[in-house]
C-alpha cells in the first residue's frame, strides 16, 4: 500500500500511520491460530469482554476447526461488532453469542452479560478447554459486583475513577477487588477446566493483570493497595465496602493459587506491535521513524508539553533527531476532569496541550487518536494539529486555553473541521500519537 507523501498530504500521511498501527492490531483467525491449543477430549467453551471482543470471536470461530464443538459468550462495547460476523449472528450462523453493553460506565447489560458468563463457568471438568478473550474495555464491560456490593455503588466509584486522573492499573486495582468475575475470580469460577487467556494489550507494560482487570490471571495487587488508590485519589466509599476491603473479605486469588494450574496466557497485539507497523509505514514513505516509548502515562496535557518541546527542539536545532522525521509514543494518559460539562478525551486533551506549547511552530504536524476509534466517549478517534491551528482558532474567536481549562477540546477540534473520525475500529491498543517535523 502506498503511503501518501508528507510533503504534499501531511494529514494524509499521518493517517496512514494510524490506520497501520491499527490494523497491526487486529486479531484476524490466522493470528488466533498461532494460539490455539488442540480440541479437547471435553468441551471447549469461550469467554471474553473487551473492545476487541467481537473481533475475537468472529477470528476465533472462523480459525476453530469446524467439525469441533465451540460455543460461548463475549460482551463488547456497543456498536463493535464486526458487520460481518454480526449478520452471521443473526442468522445463527455463529458458533459463540456476542452481546452488546455501555463502555466506560458500566450498564445493566454488562451485569447480565458477566452475570452469565461466570454462570457458563460453573460446573466444567478437568477434561474441558475454556478460551477466554480479554481485550481492553472488559474492565467495564464485565460489570457484577461482588459480595456486599451493590451495582449503583460499583458505577458510583467506576465514575470517579475515571474523573480522578487516576492511572489504569490503580483503576483496575479497585475494580479488581470490587468484582466477583475480576482479578482471577473467573478462572476460579472455571476450575478445574484448563484456561488459555488471549490478549489484546491496551495497558502500559502489557501486564495480563492489568489488561481488562485479569478475570483469569492472579491478582498481584492486594485489598490494601486499593484503599491506597481510594485515599490517593480522594474518592469516598461506603462504609461496607470500606470494611470489606480493610478486612480483607474482598482479596483477590493470588500467584501460586493452585486454581492457576496449568493455565496459559498469550499477547495477541500489543501498543509496541502497532507503533512498530505505523514507523515502518513512515520510513517506506522516507521518512527516519523514532519511537519514544509505548508505555507513556501522565496528564494528558503534561506530555503533550513535553512531546511539543521535543518537536521544537527537531524543527529548530536537529536535535536528537534530524528532520524530517515523524515521532510516535503509545500508552495510556489521564484526564482530571475539572469541568464535567467540557467534551473529549484523552487524544484531544493531549493535542490542545500540544497546540498550546507549539504556538504555531512551521513544520510541525501531529495526530493523537485512541485505536479503539473513540476517545472518550465521543464520536471521534482523535484529532489533528497543525502548524496553523491557533492562528486559525483566533479568527474564530476560539481561546485553546480556556477550551483546555473546560476540558473541552471536541468542541474545538470540532470548530476547526481538524477531527478525525473512523467509526469502531474493532480492536483497541490504546493511545497513538505521531507527530511530523518536517
């Protein structure tokens, strides 16, 4: 495929590099293959949450031998199912049932979702296969509390996690210990059945227990790091849950629990697999790619200060990189909502901040999207920045600081026409940034 030139399109160019790096993070049936172990002497049963769940399972029925039994159930986010697979569905030409619930707040249709996937888990023998495909997004999408913990409690904290800044890995601390199917309570749910995990990594590191909260991995995490996250983040509990985690009632299956027996876990796709795809897509155009790091976190506007000052010291002084070069990071940032009212994500808040610390440098060109095709929860991937972009902004009387001060960066994005919008994308490896220096 011909990448368009960075000379004549740089916005073209630029979504070039993120179309590859998305589609480096599609989990197609050969790939699934590489992963699958032999049909079992018993049943084999899959079960899955995340953003790329309804990719996953179209792969894995379509690579599953056909004259094997295979059935299950996977919840992705609304409107991510492959069309494909989809109409197959409702032909009941599919062998596994993919369902539909809210991402990131948590809705009842995730409850009954994960409600009846660790139904589904119960009761299997030693001699049964479970294939579980986990993708980032399960976290919310596999919504049933546990124990002592109501489902508008498990929303209400959900909530403010995601408004408090807090990183994914201390979000999923605490959903992990407020979850009866999370932080390995699936596999145990499944025992004695042996388990094969399938990821797809939107975590920083691409830890297994982190991605999607582990639902089939051990907990590394403890109910006492939870309560450190809660406290950290000033985010108030109610005295049940309080008591439960501070008793201990709500730890987690831990590494070395014998209910991990024989189990296997394997990284379909991964951020570093993608920005890979997206720097050989540049450096086939003649472009040098230079990759800083795929595991980048913090507020979004304070690494887009430093990814800008990075771009001003290529375009001024050559340094570290000559130019022309294109500079790509992945990860995951945060966003401390202040303004509940302003519109976007973590992609737009990056690129606002980034405007802002450019101030128009000439040559400088940048996009950030989240590969699942939705930042935030808005329509867009992501957006563009340009070396005009504030100039353009100021003659329609647009204030890029005050829109970031309202964490409003959709509404100005959305004024310039510099939105990118993909539609689901069906898979998610996170943040993607790529900015040109030309």
């Amino acid at each position: 495929m011909q990448t368009p030139s960075p000379r004549d399109d740089p916005r073209a160019f630029l979504r070039a590099l993120f179309d590859a790096a998305v589609a480096q993070a599609l989990p197609g049936p050969a790939r699934l293959a590489d992963f699958l172990p032999p049909p079992p002497r018993g049943r084999t049963l899959v079960l899955g949450a995340g953003k790329a769940g309804g990719s996953m399972a179209a792969a894995l029925d379509s690579a599953w031998p056909a004259d094997a039994p295979l059935s299950g159930l996977v919840v992705t986010r609304y409107d991510s199912v492959p069309p494909a697979f989809a109409a197959a569905q409702a032909r009941g030409a599919t062998r596994i049932e993919v369902v539909e619930a809210a991402h990131p707040v948590p809705d009842e249709a995730g409850r009954r979702a994960a409600a009846r996937i660790l139904e589904l888990a119960r009761g299997l023998s030693a001699d049964d296969l479970v294939v579980c495909l986990i993708s980032g997004g399960a976290s919310s999408l596999l919504a049933l509390p546990a124990p002592g913990v109501t489902f508008a409690e498990k929303q209400a904290i959900n909530g403010a996690l995601l408004k408090s800044g807090a990183a994914i890995d201390e979000m999923n601390c605490v959903r992990k210990h407020l979850s009866a199917i999370k932080g390995g309570r699936l596999a145990a749910a499944c025992a004695p059945a042996r388990v094969v995990t399938l990821l797809v990594s939107d975590v920083p590191g691409d830890s297994p227990s982190v991605i999607g909260s582990g639902p089939t991995v051990p907990d590394p995490t403890t109910c006492a790091d939870a309560l450190a996250v809660l406290g950290r983040h000033a985010i108030a509990v109610p005295a049940s849950i309080r008591a439960g985690l501070e008793s201990g009632t709500l730890e987690t299956p831990k590494p070395g629990d014998p209910v991990f027996a024989g189990h296997a876990v394997h990284l379909v796709a991964t951020p570093q697999q993608s920005l890979d795809a997206a720097a050989e897509r540049a450096r086939a155009a003649g472009i040098d790619a230079h990759i800083l790091s795929d595991e980048i976190e913090g507020e979004s506007r304070e690494v887009a200060k430093a990814h800008a000052a990075l771009a001003r010291q290529i375009a001024r002084r050559g340094q570290p990189f000559a130019r022309p070069c294109v500079v790509l990071s992945g990860g995951e940032t945060t966003v401390t909502v202040r303004n509940k009212d302003g519109r976007g994500g973590r992609a737009g808040e990056f690129l606002l901040g980034c405007a802002l610390a450019l101030q128009g440098e000439p040559g400088v060109w940048a996009l950030a999207a989240d590969t699942d095709g939705i930042d935030g929860v808005e329509s867009n991937a992501g957006a563009f920045v340009t070396p005009d972009t504030l100039e353009r902004a100021h003659s329609l009387a647009l204030s890029g600081r005050d829109h970031l001060d309202r964490n409003d960066a959709y509404s100005f994005f959305a004024r310039l026409g510099d939105l990118l919008v993909t539609g689901p994308t069906f898979t998610n490896v996170n943040d993607f940034r790529a900015i040109l220096i030309q």
